[in-house]
C-alpha cells in the first residue's frame, strides 16, 4: 500500500439538505436519525470546510466561534507547554464531534490541528442552546459524545501512568486500528495511519528516542506493518494481549 493511494479527503455533501446525503449515516457505526431531528441539525449546520494536513482547524489560545463534525480525515487534540513541548489529548477521525469544551470551561483548553487532509461540517456554537432546546434528545446526544471523550482521556491517563512502552505503544495502534476500521477507512486490511513517531510520542508521554525502539521491535516481531502512510495489524490477538486491550463491541455512536 502507498499513502498516495488512499482517496482525497471526500468533501460533505452539498445543496439545500445536505445532511440527507451524508455518506457517514449509512455505516453502522452511527445511530439513525429521525426525520425532525436531521432537520434541525441541518438547520443548525452552517456550511463545509476543509483543512490541509498540517493546518489548524480550531486555534488553541482563540475561542472557535464554530462547532465541527469532522466529515473525513485524520486529526487531533492538543495542549502545549509554554516552552513548546505538546501532549496530544486524543485522536479524532470521522463523527468525532470538536469544540464542546470550551463551552464548559474557563478560558480556552485545547487546538485541534488536522494530521491529514480533513473536511469538516461546520456548526454555529451561538445556536448550541437552541439545538438542545428544539431536540433534547440531540442534547443528550452531545453530551454523550462529550462524555465519552472524557472516558478516551481518561484511558489514555491511565496508559500514561501505567503501561510501560511497549504497552503503551500496542494500546495505541490497536484503539486506532479499531476506530478507523469502524468508521470504513479500512482497505484490504490496512488503514490510513498518517502519524509519525513524534505524533506517537506526544501522546503517549515517551521520548522520541523512546518510541522510535519500541515502535521496531514490536514490528521485529511481527506484530504490525507501517507502509508507507498505511497501518497493518500482523497480530491482533497479541498486540491486544500486550497493551492490555480489550475492548467490547464499540456501540453505534450519535452523529451530529
């Protein structure tokens, strides 16, 4: 596989009801939504738009006045030190709803920046109150997909503060694995895998040095492949057995 095979970000559907054409509510990944409640996510919807990978879709010191649902691509949260050193949060890809934080918060808590070329749709976060007050169980919705947010930083604290490297490092490529093929971004059984072993360290709170051994020798022993932009599991019973990951069936998710 070459990264260069992979298809260009897909961009959100257009016209004047693009949320009836949305590509992502055919998989099973995302929950089905009543006719009246894809009218008023369309009506809170404000457009489309894409980033380049490397770009900033939300400014980590800059209050979005936007909400986002990214659409395709890959990307992450972020905080930096003020010396420049970075903690990556989570990752995010396809229905990963971005920007709810800063609404609950006291200044400004994160940046997200794109690690692929990613599309988004674009929602306004001045009518976030109206959302929740037309469709409660859209609220509920929200909140659900804030808290299950909150349970990804928290399993990743506890990767952080207990799994040593080579753990840490299994854990992450399984939940990234598992989360891309989900949501269809998988291919003869690779997935898109953008990271490099900087990504890889942030978040994972390891060296780069640190992370470049680990990363060779689970490949030495034959756990994974990383071609070229593309992510193979070799061995996905061992891999979840080392990083201490087993997670249940994930259940279908609100999409926004």
């Amino acid at each position: 596989m070459k990264y260069e095979d992979y298809p260009a970000a897909a961009a959100p559907p257009g016209g004047s009801n693009p949320c009836d054409k949305c590509a992502l509510r055919r998989l099973e990944a995302f929950l089905p939504c009543s006719p009246e409640e894809l009218k008023t996510i369309q009506s809170f919807r404000v457009g489309a738009r894409r980033v380049a990978a490397g770009g900033s879709i939300i400014e980590e010191h800059r209050r979005s006045p936007q909400l986002f649902t990214i659409y395709s691509g890959w990307a992450f949260r972020y905080k930096t030190l003020s010396d420049g050193r970075r903690q990556i949060l989570s990752f995010l890809l396809a229905g990963d709803f971005l920007g709810l934080q800063d609404e609950f918060a006291d200044g400004h808590t994160h940046g997200v920046a794109a690690v692929s070329d990613v599309t988004l749709c674009a929602f306004s976060r001045d009518r976030l109150w109206e959302l929740f007050h037309a469709q409660p169980k859209l609220g509920y919705d929200i909140t659900w997909l804030a808290a299950r947010e909150e349970k990804m930083v928290d399993d990743n604290l506890v990767t952080t503060g207990r799994r040593n490297a080579s753990e840490r490092v299994a854990m992450l490529l399984m939940h990234l694995f598992r989360r891309a093929q989900r949501v269809g971004m998988e291919r003869d059984g690779w997935v898109e895998f953008p990271f490099n072993q900087q990504h890889i360290a942030d978040a994972l709170g390891l060296s780069l040095v640190h992370t470049n051994k680990t990363l060779r020798r689970l490949q030495r022993l034959g756990l994974y492949k990383i071609d070229a932009g593309w992510l193979r599991i070799m061995e996905p019973h061992a891999l979840e057995a080392l990083g201490d990951y087993f997670e249940r069936p994930i259940r279908p998710t609100p999409l926004i």
